[in-house]
C-alpha cells in the first residue's frame, strides 16, 4: 500500500509540474511584447524594400526580409493628429471625435481642440490593465494637458515632445520626462537618438515582464534635419540623409531587442502615420499619385511591417489592412477583451498576419479627409466623391482650387482632388495610381458605393451632417 500511495503521489506532483509548465508556456505565448514603431510622413515609395532608389534602408529592409510586408495597408487619415486617434482607439476619426488635432495653428477654432475624449478608450489602457509594462516615447500630438497626457492614457511611462517641433515656436521645443519638462529647448537633430537612447533603456528596465512600447518618431516630419554624421550620406536630398538615419536608430532598437533575446516573444510592428509631404518637403509615394493631406492613395497608404518569428508569416501581404486593426489584434494577443458598448472598425487580423494573406476585415473603407468624406473604397474599387475646396480642412484649403475636369490625372496637385465636380471611378489592382477614370464603364459600382457613402455619412457624419454614431467635437460640421 505505502509503494501504491507514492507511486499515485509522484504521479500527483508530476501532473502538477506539467500543469505549471504548460500554463507558463501558455502564458508566455499568449503575452508578447509588443514594439509599434510608428514614423511620420513617410512615404510608401521610401523605403528601399518598398523601392526607393536613392536611400539604403538596411534595418528596415532586413525586418521585411525577416517578417511580412504589406503593399495594401491603410490609415484612417492623411495627417497626423486624426491618423494617431484612430491607432489608439481603433476606430475611425470622427467615430473618436478627432478629424483634426489639438493646437492645430488653424486661424479660427473650427480644428483647434483638445485631446481624446475622456470616454475614448485607448490601446495602452487596454494592454496594461493586463499587467503589461507600457511606454510612449516621442511625438504624442493628442494634448499633454491633465486627463489627455500619455501618463493619463495607459502609459506607465512617457518621454518625448507634445507634437511637432516647429522652428518658430519655441513652446514646442519642451523634452518631457513623464510630466516634467527636462529640457526646454531641445535641438531636433538630437531627436532620433535620445528616443533610441530612452527605448533601449526601457526594454532593458522590462525583459522579464511584457511591455507594450510605443516608439513614435518626429522623424521624418519637418524640418528636415539629419544630423552632421548623416548629412550627405544618401544618393538623395537632406530629406535622404533623414531616411537613412531614421532607419540607423530603429536598427540600433531592434538590434538590442535580438542581444536581450526577445526576438522569438516580441511582435514587432512599423507603419507610418500617412503619406509623404511631397508639396513642402519631398519624400515618395512611389506608384501611389499625391501625398500626405489628401485622400488619394498616396496620402493614406504607408509602407507596414510585421515581425513576429515563428507566428507571422514572411513575404508580401496584399491584403487590405488597416492601423485601426492594431488596437483589437494587440488587446487580444494581450488577452484583453473589448467593451460592447462601442463601436470598433479595425479588427483582429492576427491569422491573416499567420497565414500571410486572407480576406479584409474591412467590406469598405472609408477615406475622410478633416470632417468630409471624400473616398469609398470596396475590394479594389475606389469611388472618389465630388468635393468643393470650402468643404475642406484647413491644411487642403490653402492656395486656389478648380473642380477637377477629368483630365490630366498624372499633373494633378500634390494635394490631390481638392475640388472634384463628380465621381471618379478606380479600379486600384490595374490602377494604384488612380490615374484613369473608369466611371463611365460601370455604374453599378459607381452607385453601390455611392449609396454606401451615403449610408456612412449619416452613420459617422460629413460637412453639415451628424452622424448617429458620430463623437461630436466642440464644433459644428461645417
């Protein structure tokens, strides 16, 4: 009997060591780091391995070698304030009450507003109440006010500037650690090192635990200043010089995630907030026509890519991605689980990042620009609305506009179709650079997806209208 009860008792404790084992390997997979470094302005013609011809991008070439690329991923707006609210919430600009950006130096108050909304709830918030270390490092741009700080929004832990670094407006050049200014007037060239600097410390502060990082670079958002040891260095401009010292210090973040041995448990994530600013400062969209503040392909598709070894896939991902997914895709690998009681538009694609490819989340898109709905977008059709300078935000309103006449689509502004008299027809797998109009050869599509753009409107709001599900902003539609 004595021989029977230890035997029955070794077998007691070896189910109880397995059951640990197991639940700890559980646990780990099912709680990676999450690094998302998130650029600015960068153009999806920027990159080498997205076909840039006078920039060597290695440390971002090597992750796409080593990870997923994907030609077809999409943010929720052409610039940068709208695009961050969207990355956060998951969730569509004027669904989160954010088509503009705080402290937007526009000459009336129609786009000049605070933060998220108090009721907004954010990736970071989601990820640590899971226990997840998390950290913001670099260009927040969704207010530093008490209630908006990153510290207020899920951040353990905050490092960078409010939002763009603007030569003649020495109040925006405040470093914060946190919620304290330690140093006043920091020079813009120093930029991309000290956040390398603060990133590197911080994944070395977290290896043991799971950490969230959000490392989001100024760079390269004007001005375009490389530092002295990069100037000259690309076949291109300065603006060159910028890309290629960029990608230097995202090479120095992922190298030492590799010399921590986190590579096998980190999902590693980059994007861009939207296109080039091809009409102040240079940049590429490569095939895709215009660029940053407009509603073309060229301001909404960015270069993106996912590392993440043995669970994501390698190669090209052609599937129609969003940067709203990113907020349910990290809250699931984090275990979180979303409130009912709102609505999201990105979703979890993590099996399509396995699988490489799969069918879009997303049966239509939709392409605002500030409060006007301009695109709608289904599988490869792309319908552009007609549009009048006045129903413009203030960055596209700018200069003088004539109504597009059809013509000459390959001339047009770098601004895009600021003022559009009719619809326009893409058909985005043969044309991504929407540069023939083919509306005239299928009015079906043309009237599916302009019923569906009125359909969205009154759900999410336009110029004059309020959407039912629409966050208002301390202004009118108009």
């Amino acid at each position: 009997m004595k021989m029977i009860r230890k035997i029955k008792l070794a077998s007691i404790v070896s189910l109880m060591l397995v059951f640990v084992n197991c639940s700890f390997a559980q646990s780990t997979q099912e709680s990676p780091n999450v690094l998302l470094i998130f650029v600015d302005d960068m153009g999806y013609g920027d990159l080498s391995c997205y076909g840039a011809q006078d920039v060597e991008t290695p440390a971002l070439d090597k992750l796409a070698s080593e990870g997923l690329r994907c030609t077809d991923f999409l943010v929720a707006a052409p610039v940068c304030g709208p695009s961050r609210a969207s990355l956060m919430t998951g969730r569509y600009p004027m669904r989160c009450g954010q088509p503009g950006f705080p402290g937007s130096q526009s000459k009336t108050l129609k786009y000049d507003f605070r933060g998220l909304h108090p009721d907004e709830l954010t990736l970071s918030t989601l990820v640590q109440e899971q226990g997840y270390s998390t950290m913001c490092i670099g260009k927040w741009h969704l207010d530093l006010e008490d209630g908006f700080h990153p510290l207020d929004r899920g951040f353990d832990e905050f490092y960078g500037i409010k939002s763009n670094w603007v030569k003649t407006a020495p109040e925006l050049h405040g470093l914060y650690e946190g919620k304290e200014v330690v140093n006043a007037n920091v020079p813009f060239e120093s930029l991309c090192e000290l956040y390398t600097r603060r990133a590197i410390e911080f994944m070395k502060e977290n290896k043991d635990k799971p950490f969230f990082l959000y490392l989001a670079h100024n760079a390269v958002h004007s001005p375009i200043l490389p530092s002295d040891k990069f100037k000259g260095t690309s076949k291109g401009s300065l603006y060159g010089d910028f890309v290629q010292e960029l990608d230097h210090y995202i090479g120095q973040v992922l190298d030492e995630l590799s010399n921590l041995g986190l590579d096998e448990n980190t999902m590693v994530i980059f994007l861009s907030d939207n296109g080039p600013a091809v009409c102040h400062f240079g940049g590429s969209a490569g095939p895709l026509n215009a660029g940053k503040y407009c509603t073309m392909e060229g301001g909404f598709r960015v270069p993106a890519i996912f590392r993440w070894p043995g669970k994501v896939a390698t190669g090209d991902c052609n599937t129609l991605l969003s940067s709203m997914d990113l907020l349910p895709t990290i809250a699931a690998l984090a275990g979180a689980k979303l409130p009912e009681d709102r609505s999201y538009d990105g979703a979890d694609i993590l099996p399509i990042l396995e699988a490489g490819n799969g069918v879009s989340p997303h049966d239509f898109y939709y392409y605002y620009n500030g409060m006007n709905l301009q695109a709608v977008r289904k599988g490869a059709w792309k319908l552009h609305l007609p549009r009048s300078l006045e129903d413009q935000p203030f960055w596209s309103q700018k200069g003088k506009a004539k109504p597009f006449s059809g013509k000459n689509l390959k001339n047009i502004s770098c601004k895009g179709l600021e003022a559009l008299s009719r619809p326009l027809l893409f058909n985005l797998d043969t044309d991504m650079g929407e540069l023939t109009d083919i509306s005239d050869k299928h009015p079906e599509i043309v009237k599916e997806l302009s019923d569906e753009a009125e359909r969205i409107k009154a759900e999410l709001g336009d110029v004059n209208i309020v959407g039912s599900d629409q966050r208002l902003p301390p202004f009118k539609n108009n």
